[in-house]
C-alpha cells in the first residue's frame, strides 16, 4: 500500500463517495470532484509522462489548462480513447482508464530517455538542419523516423460513438470566468435587469479565493472565502442569471461573438454518460462581455526546472487546501514574490514541512512576517542553480546571487526536498481580449501586458486587467461594472476590503547559474522541450521577430500553446536583445483557448447530415431499379442502370445503344429551372445570353450561352418562351443557385430598370427526357390530343398538355441528338409520368439510362458539358461556338471582353476532337497532350477533357482543349501515360450525325 | 462574425450574407466605346482597402436583396447600411 497523501479534511470533495480509477493498469482510488492529478498526488504519483523531445520524465506542474506536462491517454484502446487530456482539468470518475504518453515501453523506463543524453547533437532547428541531406534519404528514412516520434498521444481510429451538440446563445451581458471578480461582475449585471450568463470552465464557482483560509484576507469582517461562498449561493436565486459550469470559453469573435464547449459528460462514468451528450458547443452573441479569465502563475526559468515534483506555487496550495492532498513531506518554495507565501503557510498550517527561497533580499509584507513566525527558514537573495532527482525530485542545489542578479557568488547549498515550488508572479490572461480584436499595453512595473483599447463592448476585470491584490480586484470591479453597466448603486458600494500588498518586486527571466548556459537545461516550454539557449542560438542565428523565434524553437506551440512559456520566451529575447520589452510585442493568441475535439466542433453534422442530398421525385423507383448514384452537388442523380452482372462500361454501352436504336429516358429533373416573367423579359435574356432573344416566337425553344463578364462561358441551357412575357430557363444541374444570384445581381444593381422577376422552380417540376426513333410514338400514346408532326411541333418548340388530367410542358428539345422530348411536370406527379412513360415505351424496349450514358451520347454530338469541357477560361470562340455569339447585339454580358486583345488571340487553347490511332484505346479525362515528346522541357498543349468508347461509331471518341486547336486539325498529337505513348488525331469535334439528320426524324 | 443590418430585414448574422466586394462600380454603358485598359480598370481593378470601403453585400440566405455597406476592413466596424440606388453617406 503506497502512503495516502491525503492529508487534511476538505469540505470541496465527496467523502462519502470513493471512486477507482486506473493508471497505467493500476488501481487507485480518489473523491469525487478530484480530478486526475488531484487523485494521483493523493496517491504519491508525480511522474506522469515523457516530454515531447528528449523524454524526461514529467510530473504534474499545475491545476488547470495551462498544464503542459501531465497530459495523458484517456479511455482505453477502443472508439473512446482521447489523447492529450490535461490530468489537471480531467474529472476521475469510476472506471476511468488513464495512461501515459509518449513513452516506450512504459513512463519508468522509457527507451527514448536516451535523447535527453544526445541533447548537445539535437538543439533548436535541428530538424531543418540535418534532414536536408541526402534528398533520396527523405521517403526512406527521414520522414518514417520522425513520424514514428512525432506527436504525443494516440489518435483514435474508429468512429466517435459519443454525441455532440450547437446551440445558439443569446443575452445582455456574459461574463466569463466564475472566480471572485466574475461572481461580484454577475451579481451586479443580474441585479442591474440584464438577462445575464456567467461560464466558468471548473465544476463548482469561486477561482482561487474559495480556497483562501487566511486572516489577513477579509471582506466586510468575513475571511474572503466565507464571504464569497455566501455570494455564490446568493447568485444561484437570481431570476435573469444563467450559470454553466464545465464551460470553456474557446473562441472571442468581433461583434461579441463567442464560442463555449460545455462539457457534460467528461466527468461521467461510461455507463451513465452513454446516449448523452457528451459535449455542446454554445455559439454565443452578447451585447456586452466581462472578461474575468483571471490569471495564471508564471514558473521561474533556472537550471533542471522540470523534474516531477517541481510545481507552481499556487497549484500546490490548491492541491493542499481545495483537494487536501499534500504535494510533498518536504516542501521548498522558490519565488520572487509574496504570493508564495501564502503557499509556505497553509502548508505549515498543516504540519508540512516548508523552506522558503527568494531571489529578494527583503520583503515588508505581512505575509513574510507570517511566514517566519511561524519559524519558515527563509533563504533571501538566493537562487536555485540545480536540482537531482531523476524520476521525482530528490534535493535542490541553492547559492547566493550577486548584488546586480545576473551571477551567483558564495558556495552551494544543498536542499533535501520531495516537491520544489516555484513562482515567478503572475500572467494576466489576456488570450480571450486579443482574439477579439483587443490590443495590449505592457505594464513595467511587474512586467505584464494587459488590455488597453478593446474592439467591441467587453470590460476585462479583476487580475486578468492587472489587478492581483484583493482589494484592488474588488473596488475596481464594483467601479468598472458600474459604469459599463450604468447602474448607479450595486450592493457591494459599502464593501470593506482588507489584505496584505506586495510591495517589493524583483524579475529575472533567467535566473543566473554557476554554469554556463550551454552547461545547464532551463526549461521554458516544458512541452516541447525548448530551453533558454535554444531561444539563444535562435537570436545568434539571426532570428529577431518572436513570431520567428516561436516558430524555429517549436516555443508556445505544444497542446498548452505556450501558457506558461511565452511571457518567459519574450523576457529572454528582449533581454538579449537589449530591447524593451513592451516593443516587442507578442505571438498572436488564437482560438481555441483550450484544445476541442472534432466531435465539438462539428455538432450534429456528422453521416448522413454532414451535406444536405438532393433527391429528385423519381428517386425511389431508380433505386428500385438497381440504378447506381453519381452525386452531382448536392443532388444524386442515377449514373447507370446494370443489369444482371454488367459493370458500368457495359450498362452505358447498352444504354447508349438502345437510346439510339429505339428510346431511352432519362431523369432530368436536377436541371436548374428559373421562372422569367416580366414585360422586359426578352431584353433581359438579350443582355445575359449571347445570342439573340427578342425575336423568339411564342412557344419555341432556344439554346442559349452565358458569359461571365470576362468573356468566359459560364453557363448554358434552353430556355422556351411560354406566353408573350413569361419564360422558362434551365441552367446546368451545378450551376443553378450561382446563376439565379447572378441574374438577380444585374437586375437589382445595373438594371433595376428592367420590369423582370425571377424565381427559382427547380424544386417545382420534375423532368423527364424520353428519346430515341421511338419517343414520339411513345409520347403519342401519352398524349393522344397532341399532334407529334414536325410541322405542328418542330424541334425546338413547346407544347401544354395534360396527362390524366394533370398539367405538363412538353419541350422538343435534345442533348443527345436523337429526335426527343422533355417533359415537365409539378414535382409531385413526377414518380407517375416516368412511370407512364416506361409503360408506354415497353413496346419500343425503352431503356432507362444515366447521367454517363447522357454524357456518352451528347460527346458524340459534340455537345459541351461547361465545367467539364470548359473550366472559366474558355470563351465561345474558343469553344468554335462563334454561331452563338451575336454581332448584332450592342452588348450582352461578357461582350466587350471578346475583343480584348488576349481572348483575341488565335493560339488560345480551342476545343477539338481527338480520335485515337487505335479506335479501340479509350483516353485517360485529364491527360496532357503534346506534340514532341523530346522537346526540353516538353510543352503542354493541352488536355482531354471529354473521353468515351462510342458503341454507335464503334470506336473511341475524345474532346480535348489544344493550344491552337482549330489550326492542327488533321495533325497528329501524343498523350503520354504512365507506361505508353497514345497517338491521336485532331478530329472535328462532331462525330455523330453532323447534318442533325435523326432530331429531325 | 460580424452583424449586418439588413435595410429590409434589420439586424441579421453575418452568415446570412454574401459580400459581393467594393461598391459603386458601375457597368459601363457603352462597352464598346471603351479602350481594353478602361475595360479592364472596371473588369478586373479593385481598391482593397484597409481601412473605411464601400461594398456590396446580399442578403443571400435571407430576402436576397443587394445592398450597401460601409465598414472598416481593419476591425469590422459598420458605419452605414443603405439600399442600391441610394446615395453613399458622406461622412
């Protein structure tokens, strides 16, 4: 049995309710509201991990987010495992399986303990400078190697079982952060009317002052924590206050928009968190924010300063007085600051015994005085130069410094201890403030950097705005929230606050050493293992930004992203540098302020609700029929039908066979439809199609190109002229939405002249294309009163008709170049029509047939597919499309750029045919065509866009774009591939029918 | 995540807009008239600013209507929302 290190009562832990939980396969026990650390300090284990770089043994540093040692694998090896969790924020609860990480075979003896040994080889940049030769080593050697030793957890590999959530937040005033200033910054908002939520990211409300058991911090007569506790159970019965514990504020956007992770089963069992919510991301829009994130403690930067068992000052506190477990029997406190003896009391308080080191040679605090009544041996103007102890801390090395602080003097002094806790004052955290947009003033007088001019309606209060001392925190609190709430009284306006304040201060980044530097290993970013002469080889290599130097020493940019590290990184450079600091600026903070988990971030919008499908009315009866799905958008549009055994070559052979034997139908419905009425209709389809409108009859149908205003085809389709102001347009199934808001922007911003309205019908029809020799006849049997000659309905004409009663538009219209029909009907009815339809052509073997089949049958046509055969740089000209292009016109959209002196140029890349020297060898969609292979370097002419085995022609048929297409037609091109050279002609890109005999049949 | 005031709708998230970049470019009337560096100037030339611009937005997932703005790109402040047609503030 290991010694119980829970040494005092508590009143913030359930006795009453002892939890098991296991850590690298063993069995322990802790309370609940103990988080790991907690529960694994109570059990004597410090060492947690391995660090990222030369894997020294880690133990657990602090108690909150910043955490950047004791992070651990938690959830076993199966879909729950989650790498990386801080051990200070992480709940136990029964059942929990945590391990360590980035170690190998196990966090005692860890083979790659031998980097620490090879660390003179490995400094800062040593990747980039070793790994840059011999370049045929890269694949073989380099890249496998430093992916088996990079990163630090293990990521899971099966699907996330556990359900997250968004939900949408919206109030007057959110305040962030539930320590004293938050609480006081609540009361005064919700009783001041505002509907009010305050977040705080642990499991009960109160930050470090709930913890605060001492006489020389009282408010209004009361020890503060006694007071604030009354406060926390006053809040809780106000009406318009919301509070979220577990809550994190991850994200501060402008406009006071935020994001919170609510965590609502982390800190329970599997079984009792199973179908629910394990995590909620609140998308937050406030009219007014209070930052009370509070600040974090900074370490001290000297020789050896990562040993497990070296912790910050105030987690120890936290661990002895919130937790009640002792970190250590023989405690040495290391500070430059009075804040560190609050530590050395409570801990002497509880028989726990404390030495006291501080790099000052006075201090007149109240707190010192304490301190050495209570007969704390207290070593002033002295430093910490070494410390033993390979897997948990075993004694520390202490000398005298130099009047001036940059050397020691005098002779060492060797320190038995079990814990070492340091505390090198405090870092307002001031990550939330600058992501939205706030910039920061630095602060000489104890070196920090705190808000200064915020970008939108948020206050910063209490120590994250530079506030540490308690009455300070209180009185400018009350102050500040008065005025950004107008609110003239609060309760608190006769609040009587006492309490110690520092009055000496004394700051040295790096703290001096017998040895010289390149002797010593001062940790400043104990994640990623980045010392202080690594930050010092940087700056002597040249690098002066501390966006540069983050970068090159990996300084910040661990899991914790650099909490504890980065103030520490800019002292050392401004230092060396002989710059201000406060000039030097800081690395940009960026959201999140806590790691999420993908599961957060995309809410419900996983599976089938990741996108949105678009199924049209006929869905279920090609899925009936064994149809095979091509998603185009967002739609699923049937790409071919097999049958028995055929793969997709065979069905679209058989398919496009039949379309031109006998009849074929196809579901057209996905084709973007937009409803034009409006006196100026026909002018407006002069200005944004190519060609000519104003004289189309009334009832016929015409093909039309649009152009992007830069000459470049943009969309294309048929558009039939219902009665005298009203048409009918369709646009690509892709383009439909861009195209509609396209229009929409020309009429409502160049020409809010034009009497025109617009409204999208996609979703209203569906379409069905029936064609082939055949159509007519089966359309006859469909529509017994209308009259399928050429003379009363001619290709490229329209027709109302009913079908069993029901409305349809009947458009003769092709894109396979067979003799063919479209027929639109109310989306409803859909499923009805195609199914008339393939009874009525049962006779005439009609064939369903897909989206490829389509594709086969209008390429040899010759028929474009834009985004296909053109990708935005190809103008109708290019397109040998010039018949499409009005001269008449005085402008359409895109006109004038057809005569800029680039798109005029006769050697653009023009669409062609390409016929393979062997008719059976089909072309690779995206191959590159050139004309000398041996050319140096050889030159891309183009490539195949458009590549099919044509069953009608019997042979393989291509659409390429080539540079001066039109003029090597004839010629002979090559397309290598990979294994072979294919020989090609330029060919006419029309292979089939090119007198348009069969639409006319 | 900024919010817009639509002029037809009222305040709205952005997410329901669409920029559609600098304002008050107008489409030439006569195209044809024009030089291909004076085509291009209105095809292709746009200011960018940092600071106070003029813009287009759409209420694209809302009544789909264009409209101007005038922000700060700096910091995203809005000074003034008002419809197509209507004249810039000029302050």
């Amino acid at each position: 049995m290991s010694e119980n290190f829970r040494s005092t009562e508590t009143k913030f832990l359930d006795k009453t309710n002892r939890i098991s939980f296991k850590y690298n396969g063993k069995k322990y026990y802790g309370y609940k509201g103990d988080t790991l650390a907690s529960a694994l300090l109570s059990n004597g284990v410090h060492l947690i991990g391995r660090s990222f770089k030369y894997h020294r043994p880690r133990g657990i540093m602090t108690c909150g987010s910043e955490e950047p040692n004791a992070i651990v694998q938690i959830g076993g090896n199966g879909p729950f495992t989650e790498p990386n969790v801080r051990a200070t924020e992480q709940e136990i609860y029964e059942g929990l399986e945590a391990s360590s990480q980035n170690c190998w075979p196990n966090v005692k003896f860890d083979v790659g303990g031998i980097n620490n040994f090879i660390s003179p080889v490995i400094p800062a940049g040593f990747y980039y400078k070793t790994f840059m030769w011999p370049k045929k080593l890269w694949y073989s050697l380099y890249e496998p190697a430093i992916r088996m030793s990079a990163g630090l957890g293990k990521s899971p590999t099966q699907p996330d079982p556990e359900l997250y959530d968004h939900n949408y937040l919206h109030c007057d005033v959110l305040v962030v952060g539930g320590g004293i200033s938050g609480i006081i910054a609540a009361s005064i908002s919700a009783d001041n009317g505002n509907n009010t939520v305050l977040i705080d990211d642990k499991n009960s409300l109160g930050g470090s002052t709930i913890f605060q058991d001492d006489e020389n911090f009282k408010i209004d007569d009361e020890i503060s924590s006694v007071w604030l506790n009354n406060q926390i159970k006053n809040i809780k019965n106000k009406k318009n206050l919301i509070i979220k514990h577990r809550t994190s504020l991850a994200a501060y956007h402008s406009y006071n928009y935020l994001l919170a992770r609510e965590n609502l089963g982390d800190h329970k069992s599997l079984n009792e968190r199973s179908n629910k919510l394990r995590q909620r991301l609140w998308k937050i829009r406030a009219k007014k924010v209070i930052l009370a994130t509070g600040s974090i403690e900074r370490p001290l930067i000297f020789n050896n300063n990562d040993r497990p068992g070296v912790m910050l000052a105030n987690s120890v506190k936290k661990y002895i007085d919130y937790f009640g477990v002792r970190c250590g029997n023989k405690n040495v406190i290391f500070t430059n600051n009075d804040s560190a003896y609050e530590t050395a009391i409570s801990l002497n308080k509880k028989g726990i015994n404390v030495t006291i080191v501080d790099i000052r040679n006075y201090s007149s605090s109240i707190l010192v005085k304490n301190a050495k009544n209570a007969g704390i041996k207290i070593y002033w103007n002295h430093t910490v130069v070494d410390t033993k102890g390979y897997r948990r801390i075993k004694s520390i090395q202490i000398m005298e410094m130099s009047n001036d602080g940059t050397n020691v003097i005098g002779s060492k002094i060797n320190l038995v201890c079990d814990n070492l806790s340091i505390s090198g004052g405090w870092t307002p955290m001031v990550h939330l403030f600058t992501q939205s947009g706030g910039k920061l003033k630095f602060r000489d007088s104890d070196q920090v950097f705190l808000p200064n001019i915020a970008m939108s309606d948020q206050i910063s209060i209490g120590s994250c705005n530079g506030n540490f001392e308690l009455d300070d925190i209180i009185k400018n609190t009350i102050s500040d929230c008065k005025n950004f709430l107008s609110s003239s009284t609060t309760d608190f306006d006769l609040i009587k606050v006492s309490c110690p304040k520092q009055k000496e201060n004394k700051n040295i980044w790096l703290l001096p050493n017998d040895k010289p530097l390149g002797k010593t290993k001062p940790f400043l970013d104990f994640q990623n293992d980045s010392t202080a002469k690594d930050i010092k080889l940087a700056m002597r290599e040249g690098f002066r930004s501390i966006e540069h130097v983050k970068r090159y020493t990996t300084t910040g940019m661990g899991t914790d992203q650099g909490k504890l590290a980065n103030m520490h990184a800019l002292g050392i450079i401004s230092e060396t540098a002989g710059v201000k600091m406060g000039s030097l600026g800081t690395t940009t903070f960026r959201p999140p302020y806590t790691p999420l988990t993908f599961g957060t971030i995309v809410g419900r919008n996983v599976g089938t609700f990741f996108d949105i499908t678009r199924k049209t009315p006929m869905h279920a009866w090609h899925e009936n029929h064994k149809a095979k799905f091509e998603n185009v958008g967002q739609w699923k549009r049937a790409w071919f039908y097999p049958k028995g055994n055929e793969n997709m070559d065979q069905s679209v052979q058989r398919e496009s066979k039949a379309a031109r034997e006998s009849a074929g139908i196809l579901d057209a419905s996905t084709l973007g439809k937009i409803d034009i009425k409006g006196t100026d209709a026909s002018e407006f389809l002069n200005r944004v199609y190519t060609n000519a409108w104003s004289k189309l009859g009334i009832g016929k149908c015409r093909y039309g190109l649009m152009l992007n205003e830069d000459g470049m085809v943009y969309d294309d389709g048929v558009t039939t002229r219902l009665s005298e102001n009203h048409y009918l347009m369709t646009t690509t199934t892709g383009g439909a939405a861009n195209v509609l808001s396209k229009l929409e922007d020309y009429l409502q911003t160049e020409w809010p002249e034009l009497d025109v309205w617009l409204t999208s019908v996609t979703d209203h029809f569906a379409t069905a294309s029936v064609c082939g020799p055949n159509s007519k006849n089966i359309l006859k049997k469909l529509f017994p009163n209308i009259e399928f000659n050429d003379e009363t309905f001619p290709h490229m004409s329209f027709k109302n008709a009913e079908l069993d009663g029901i409305h349809c538009r009947i458009m003769r219209i092709s894109f396979t170049g067979e003799h063919s029909y479209e027929i639109n009907i109310e989306s409803k009815y859909g499923k009805s029509l195609w199914e008339k339809c393939m009874d009525a052509g049962k006779e005439f073997n009609i064939t369903p047939y897909g989206t490829e089949t389509m594709h086969l049958l209008r390429a040899e046509k010759g028929f474009i597919i834009v985004g296909q055969d053109t990708d935005g740089t190809m103008t109708p000209i290019d397109l040998q499309m010039d018949w499409i292009v009005s001269k008449k016109k005085y402008d359409f959209i895109g006109k004038r750029s057809l005569y800029r002196s680039d798109t005029m140029r006769e050697d653009r890349k023009q669409l062609v045919g390409l016929l393979t020297d062997n008719p059976s060898e089909i072309l690779e969609e995206g191959a590159q065509i050139v004309q000398d292979e041996k050319k140096q370097p050889i030159e891309m002419l183009g490539h195949v866009t458009s590549s099919y085995f044509s069953p009608n022609l019997n042979k393989s048929i291509a659409l390429a774009v080539v540079k001066n297409g039109k003029k090597l037609k004839g010629q002979k091109l090559l397309v290598p591939m990979k294994d072979k050279t294919i020989k090609v002609t330029v060919s006419d890109f029309i292979f089939f029918d090119s007198k348009n005999e069969r639409l006319n049949a | 995540m900024f919010i817009i005031t639509c002029p037809f709708c009222g305040e709205r998230d952005q997410s329901e807009f669409s920029a559609g970049g600098e304002a008050h470019i107008v489409r030439p009337k006569q195209p044809t008239e024009l030089s291909d560096d004076e085509w291009a100037d209105f095809l292709f030339m746009r200011k960018n600013i940092k600071g106070i611009q003029f813009e287009r937005w759409n209420h694209a997932h809302g009544c789909r209507k264009w409209f101007n703005v005038v922000r700060d790109t700096s910091n995203d402040k809005i000074y003034a929302v008002y419809k197509m047609g209507e004249k810039p503030p000029s302050n």
